[in-house]
C-alpha cells in the first residue's frame, strides 16, 4: 500500500497544463511539480488522441473485476482562462454507467476543483488513463511522452523512484 500511494505521487507529478506557454516546469513547495505544455504540442496532443481512441480498453478493464488489474486512474481536462488544466482522478469506479473517481492532486490553474473531490468523469474531456496489470502501466499515453523528452538520467530516476514499468 505505501508502494502505491508513493507511486501516485510521481505519477501526479506529470499534470500538464495546456496554455499558451512553451514547455516548463513549476515547481511546488510541498506539491508535486506540474508540466506546462503548449496546446499545440503535436506528441501530446497524439498521445491524448490515442488515449481517447483506446478508452474502451480502460473500460473494458475496469468492468472486467480481473483482479490482476488495479489502481485505476483517468486524467480529464478542466477549462481555464489559460487553456486548460489536465488532472489525475483516481480510485475510478464505474457507476450507474459514469466513471466517479477522486482529484489526486493540488490544481493550479482551476478552481473548479480540489484535492481529495469526488467527481464523476466527462467523457468529452478526457485526456488519458491507466492502470497496473500485474505491475504493468497500462495507458499512460502523456506520461510516456514527458518521460521520453527527459534525459536518460532524469529517466532512470523518474523509473527508480514511480516504480511504473512500461512494456
């Protein structure tokens, strides 16, 4: 269980903002750090089309009570005046034919939620998703495009300390 809740907290870490800045990285005191990436960045924006495309797989997954899946996330999108800010919910689970989960991170740029909310998903607004078969990081489509633009360095790091394993 600590395993988990440490590796949520890298995986929060990689919150993106779409605005009208180039690609940086605030840093938070006590928070994890957030990625800003331009709306027009075309390896994220490919990564949130095949997130979409492939969301059946998510669903398929979660309904499917396998037990070898688990720690099941989605990432949504909530507008701002800056373009918009996409936000891990976890703990998803599927009810009366939504997806409720609950904001796993500090938002920066909304107001529209919390830390710790209970939400149910907008479809429309989704950005990625994933869960753990087996140890297994499946989805996580933005996640794998941040950590390909990290040196090898930064990579082996990110890897040590999120304990996702990517296929």
């Amino acid at each position: 269980m600590k395993r988990t809740l440490f590796t949520f907290g890298v995986i929060f870490l990689l919150v993106t903002s779409c605005n009208q800045n180039s690609k940086s990285k605030t840093i938070r005191e006590g928070e994890p750090d957030v990625y800003n990436i331009n709306s027009s960045d075309s390896k994220m924006n490919e990564a949130i089309k095949n997130a979409k495309k492939s969301f059946d797989l998510f669903q398929n997954a979660l309904t499917s009570k396998n037990p070898d899946f688990e720690y099941f996330s989605i990432k949504q999108k909530f507008d701002t005046p800056q373009g918009g800010e996409h936000i891990w919910v976890q703990d998803i689970r599927f009810v009366n034919s939504q997806f409720v989960g609950i904001i796993g991170n500090e938002p920066v740029n909304t107001n529209e939620v919390s830390l710790g909310d209970t939400i149910t998903i907008d479809k429309n607004k989704i950005s990625d998703w994933m869960y753990f078969d087996k140890g297994i990081t499946r989805g996580g489509f933005t996640i794998k495009v941040l950590r390909d633009q990290m040196t090898e360095e930064e990579q082996k790091s990110f890897d040590l300390e999120s304990g996702l394993l990517f296929e």
